[in-house]
C-alpha cells in the first residue's frame, strides 16, 4: 500500500486486500470474528466506564480513582 496511513478512507478495498494476503499465524481469529467481538467489547467498556463515574459522582468511590478515566482534555486549559 501506498500513500499516506489515511489512504484507507479513499480506497478501502485495497487495505482489505492488502491485510488479507498477509501471511496471518494458525491461530489467528477469522476476520468475521471482529465486529461481534470488538461490539461487545466496545459496549463493556462504556458500562464500566459509566459506572466508574456513577459511582465517583454519588460519593461511592474516591475522584482519584476516576481521574485517570477522565478526558484529557486538560492540557488545551491555559
């Protein structure tokens, strides 16, 4: 593949092409396998995520173990 690293979003396919002529180890996970998984995993983490939060925001849990969850976003603060 040439180009840039973002030249997937012009020419998807020929990432797709280029990832499925890699030479992949016996037990790799076939390719289906990705969008459950990382579905449900995206969906586990926003829970954990939410809870950490509830439970920092009703006094349950210390802010300092909700800090390094926190958007860093800081460092854009003057």
């Amino acid at each position: 593949m040439t180009g840039s690293r973002w030249s997937f979003l012009i020419n998807p396919m020929e990432s797709y092409n280029w990832y499925s002529q890699l030479i992949k180890p016996a037990w790799a996970p076939p390719g289906w396998l990705f969008g459950p998984v990382w579905t449900v995993l995206d969906a586990v983490i926003a829970v954990r995520y939410g809870t950490v939060f509830y439970k920092t925001f009703t006094g349950k849990l210390s802010w300092m173990v909700a800090l390094p969850f926190a958007p860093a976003n800081h460092h854009h603060l003057p």
